[in-house]
C-alpha cells in the first residue's frame, strides 16, 4: 500500500499501520530503489515481517509497489518522503526489528558528507527506534562512506558496529547487481544500540496530520479593509529564528482571486530541513464580514511549525494591508 506523508499519524503505530498482521516483526527499509530486497529477503522469514520503504524518488516507489503486489506481500506500507522525515516524526520508539539500508547515495565529493544519510544524529534517533536486538543493516560498495557511517556509528556513542556478510537478498538488488557487474564487492556492517533498558524521554513531535475538527486547522479571523482589493502581490519570506536545519523558510509565492467566492488564496512553499511542503491558504468571506485565513486541506498538507508559520505570514501580510486580526489559531 502506498500511503502519503499526510496518511500518516505523528508518531503512528504499527497496529494501526498493519491491522491484518499485528505483532509481527517491523522492518524499514531506507531508499528501496526499484524494490528488489524485499521480495528476497522475506522469504527468508517463516511469515514475511510487516514492511515499511521509504524513498524520495517517485518512480521507484511506483516500481517497487508493482514488485511487491507481484509477490503477494500485501502487509507492506510504501512512501515518499525523506527517510529523515520519517524516522524522526513518524516511527515510535523501540518498535524496528531492523532497518535496511543497501548502497546508500554516497555523497563522495569532499563537503558533501552533511547529505549523507548515516550520520551520527541518524543513529542517535535510530537507537530509541530498535527494539533491543534490533540493527541497522548497511550494504555498500562505497569503501569511503563505509568507513565513515563506521565512524559516526561509533563517535554517536549509542552503537556498536559488527562486521559480518551481508543478507544474500542484499546483493541482489539493483545496485548490487551493478557493481557486481563492474567487479566490485560489497561491505555490511550490523549498527547494534548499545542502551538496555529505560531511555530519556524523548522530545514531543511537532507534526501533526490535517485535524478532523475545523478548530484545531491553523487559522485566523480578521476584518479587511473596505478598499482592500490587490491588485499586486510581492514575493514574501519569513525565516524562523532558529539556526538553519531546526527551523523554517516560508515563502509565500502568490495570491489568487476566487473566482466562486468572495476570497483568495495564497499559495507558499515551506522548508524545515528535509522536508519540503507546498500548501494552499484560503482568505475566505464568513458571514458576519469578517474574513477566515486557513490553511487549505488540498494537497494533504502535514502540519508543521512551518506550515503554522505560513498561515501566519498570510495574516501578517494581511495586516500590513490595513487588515485587523480578532483571533490568531497557529
Ligand atoms: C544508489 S540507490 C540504491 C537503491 C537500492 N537500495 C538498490 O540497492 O538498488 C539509493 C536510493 O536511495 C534513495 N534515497 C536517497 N536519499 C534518500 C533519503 N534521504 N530518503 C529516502 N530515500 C533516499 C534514492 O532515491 C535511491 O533510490
């Protein structure tokens, strides 16, 4: 099944993520290519563990549901989305059994090592989501970037690092076959939290999918100008003041007349970190004349701070527009 970021719940389940097939093992599977791991190393199981793939490109998503529909593994939730997204505000802590990751990108140009995935924060957030006796499994050609996700491993401070033979599904995968092709071998190497017991709480999530109740939509309720009636519309961006990674840039890109109602809405793009949302902000006409700006369910947006923000520079820009604000919901 393939599920959107939207389709999600902040932090989820996996009850809920596998009604048919509770309790069984949960494997993630970071960057699945054309899904070729899966099918392989399911078998291996006496009954296939529930999966979960992540990838950023959409048309290996679509090939890999193919495959995976193929081999009758119906208890698998595909999604696109970055796997740094997921594995921080989706997965529940002390909950994985393993997590795959088979030839990551290896980023090798020098300074570019803050876009590889394994890195030490990777395996701090990691090491609260395995369940004890549960691994991160990396497969790589890269001897390089095997040295350094070994490095951060063990400069993170919460895993071990074993050295063994990778799975045989993992030297089956596209990218395996590849670099086979070309005479190149494979390292694996198994991540093992070294925490036992109680960790620290963790900090709260601030995700959350689109509320079901109109109160909880980021939301403001203003009275605009009598005159007001733009006609031109200035690129707008708002920074949050945290150090960039943490924070946000929202920037509103334009405003659109409605043409059924009496209303417009406002279309911004949104950063925070990885993730990057584009989203729609209605300004709509209420009864009593005043004017409802709301972040728009189109699109399925995940609400974030960002998104909170992008429904509050619509209103800040409003406001500098003459308009006043009776109540603020972001
Ligand atoms: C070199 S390919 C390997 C694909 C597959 N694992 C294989 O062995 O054939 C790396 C894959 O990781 C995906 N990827 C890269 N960064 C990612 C991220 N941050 N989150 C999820 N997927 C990512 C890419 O889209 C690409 O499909």
């Amino acid at each position: 099944m393939i599920f959107r970021p939207s389709d999600f719940h902040f932090p989820d389940d996996p009850a809920r993520l596998y009604p048919d097939t509770p309790g069984r093992r949960w494997v993630l599977e970071i960057g699945f290519g054309d899904g070729r791991f899966w099918p392989h190393h399911a078998r291996t199981f006496p009954e296939a563990p529930n999966y979960l793939g992540v990838e950023l490109s959409g048309v290996s998503l679509l090939k890999a549901h193919r495959r995976l529909k193929a081999a009758g593994l119906s208890n698998a939730v595909l999604t696109k989305m970055p796997a740094e997204v997921l594995v921080r505000e989706v997965l529940p802590d002390q909950t994985l059994d393993a997590v795959i990751v088979n030839f990551p990108d290896p980023w090798p140009k020098a300074g570019h090592e803050e876009h590889r995935l394994l890195r030490a924060p990777f395996f701090e957030v990691m090491a609260r989501r395995l369940k004890p006796g549960g691994a991160v499994q990396l497969t790589t050609d890269h001897d390089e970037y095997f040295e350094f996700a070994c490095a951060q491993a063990a400069a993170s401070g919460v895993m071990r690092v074993e050295l063994t033979g990778p799975p045989p599904a993992a030297l089956e995968t596209k990218y395996a076959l590849k670099w086979r092709d070309l005479g190149l071998g494979a390292h694996h190497a198994r991540f093992v939290p070294l925490h036992s017991g109680a960790l620290p709480a963790a900090p709260p999530r601030t995700f959350a999918p689109y509320p079901e109740e109109n109160a909880a939509v980021p939301h403001a309720v203003l009275t605009l100008p009598a005159s007001f009636a733009p006609q031109d519309f200035q690129k707008v961006t708002a920074r949050s003041p945290q150090p960039r990674g943490e924070g946000w840039t929202v920037v509103l890109l334009d405003l659109y007349a409605t043409l059924r109602r009496d209303g417009w809405t406002a279309l911004a793009h949104v950063v925070e970190g990885e993730l990057t949302q584009e989203v729609l902000v209605g300004i709509t006409a209420r009864g009593d004349g005043t004017h409802l700006v709301r972040l728009a369910r189109f699109g399925g947006p995940i609400i974030t701070p960002g998104v909170k923000a992008a429904v509050g520079s619509v209103t800040e820009w409003l406001e500098a527009q003459g308009a006043v604000v009776v109540h603020r919901g972001y």
